[in-house]
C-alpha cells in the first residue's frame, strides 16, 4: 500500500499523477464483464522508509500490478521500496489494451522509474513475462541507470503455433477494417489466463504482434546489457520456450549473471507456492 511518510512532495505528485491517469482510463475505457475492480490495476508504491534501494517491479500482458504484488510484498519485506507502474492498456479492458503500442508500455515503466528514483538512490528492474521484455528494453535504452535487472519468463519464443501467424492476422485485421468488412476480422484470442481474477480473458493479436516487435529490437541489444543479471524460467511452461530464458542468458554479456530454471508447468510463476521459490532465488 501506498505510505506517504518520508516521500518528498515530488515523489508524490508523481504518484498522484499515475493514479488519476489510471482512474481516468479505468473510467473511459470500462467494460461490463470484462473490466476487472479497480484495484487490480491500480499501480502502487511500497516505500520503505529504512533503505535507499528500490525495485520497480513490472507485471506481464493482459495482467496488472496486482499480478505482482505478492512479490512486492515480498521484496518490501526483505527491506526493499517497490514500485509497480501499470502499462498502458492494462487493468482496463482488452479493447483499450488493443490501441497500445510497445512505446506506451516503455513509457509507462519509465515514469514508475521517475517515481521510484525519487526515493532510492539504487534500483534494479525486474519484470514477468512481457513486463520482463520491457525490463529488458529500458536496461538497454538507458545505460548506466540500473544496478540489475530480473527477468523471468521473457517471450522471445511462444509455443503457441497460432502465435506464429498473428502479424499476418494482424495485417489482415487492418486491411479488412479499412475496407469496412468487419466480418472477416479476428481481432482476439482467447486467453486461457493463469490468473484469471487479474488477467484479460481476450488477448489482442495486435498486442501479440507488439511483443514480438519489442523483443526483436531487445534480442539484437542483449550484449549491451553488463549490469548483474538474473534470468529465470519455468522448464514447462506452455505459452513461452524455456528456450527463450536460455537465448536471453547466453546472449547478456554481464559477467555477473545468474540461469535458474523452475520446475513448474503453467507459465505464471509468480504467485501462490511457486512463487515463493521464484522470490527466495531472487533474494
């Protein structure tokens, strides 16, 4: 929960900002049976008064930062401030997640960072599943500004064969829209969510042609990243190649990295009983 005490003024205009931002969206883009309660997606700040260390802590696709708040808590409970932006489009709808680009996302972790800085004088990123590709992408577009990055279970490989087709899907959709024949579109998927009290049960396939952007522009940079590193993945997952996890390790050039593989056979491996084994690594 958010705690006001010893935060400066700027720190919590900034935490104002992103919360009226999400109310705003919430209200504009709400969806009966769809649209999740607020708190889901409402990002927030662990600010822990006795340290000058921080994570900012990113949750993955069609998800919100409730997805990673026992992990927050976790971190907030071994002396860490944690901050957990949400990314545009998220605890929303799928509809408006639909409109977002792989920017918005970038922009929305980058203004948790400004938040986060506010309070620690060292932070390390770390994200799960897309909010991993996007950990990944900032240690990249900003040198020399965090001390680690963790990523766990980073889409660079789906397994899905559907997944293989979606930006011809997706160039389809677009064509057929301006062409007003509606009819012939598949603009979601559906969502078979792990958690499915936080996550989206419609899944964009233009979001799904948004990831796979962003982590062709990461994978070619990973060399670039030499800050410690921790890189972990469940061995089953079904939705992302552990193989993903391997080709992100091999290619980081940090000689301060760490491979760990989880044996778990859904892709969230971050809450519940497993997700206690993923935080002791992370520890």
């Amino acid at each position: 929960m958010l705690s006001n005490k010893g935060i400066s003024n700027e720190c919590q205009a900034l935490v104002m900002l992103e919360q009226g931002l999400f109310e705003q969206e919430y209200r504009d883009c709400y969806l009966a049976g769809e649209t999740k309660p607020s708190k889901i997606g409402q990002p927030y700040l662990m600010h822990h008064r006795e340290s000058k260390k921080g994570v900012l802590l990113i949750h993955g696709l069609m998800a919100a930062p409730e997805e990673v708040r026992e992990w927050a808590e976790y971190l907030y409970a071994a002396g860490y401030s944690v901050y957990a932006p949400r990314m545009a489009g998220h605890g929303t709808s799928a509809t408006d997640l639909s409109k977002k680009h792989r920017q918005d996302w970038d922009a929305s972790v980058a203004r948790g960072h400004e938040i986060l800085k506010h309070c620690c004088d060292s932070i390390v990123i770390a994200g799960f599943s897309t909010g991993a590709a996007v950990a990944l992408q900032q240690v990249i577009l900003n040198p020399n500004v965090f001390d680690g990055i963790i990523s766990i279970s980073a889409p660079l490989k789906f397994k899905s064969f559907s997944a293989r087709f979606a930006g011809f899907v997706n160039s389809w959709n677009k064509a057929c829209l301006l062409l007003g024949v509606t009819s012939a579109t598949k603009l979601y998927a559906t969502n078979h969510a792990d958690n499915p009290h936080i996550n989206y049960l419609r899944c964009p396939v233009s979001s799904v042609v948004q990831i796979q952007k962003l982590m062709r522009s990461v994978v070619v940079k990973l060399s670039t990243i030499d800050i410690p590193s921790l890189i972990m993945h469940g061995i089953d997952d079904p939705k992302v190649d552990v193989a993903s996890a391997k080709e992100i390790f091999k290619r980081i050039s940090s000689p301060h990295k760490t491979y760990r593989e989880i044996d778990h056979h859904l892709h969230g491996i971050i809450r519940g009983e497993v997700g206690l084994e993923v935080f002791k690594e992370v520890g």
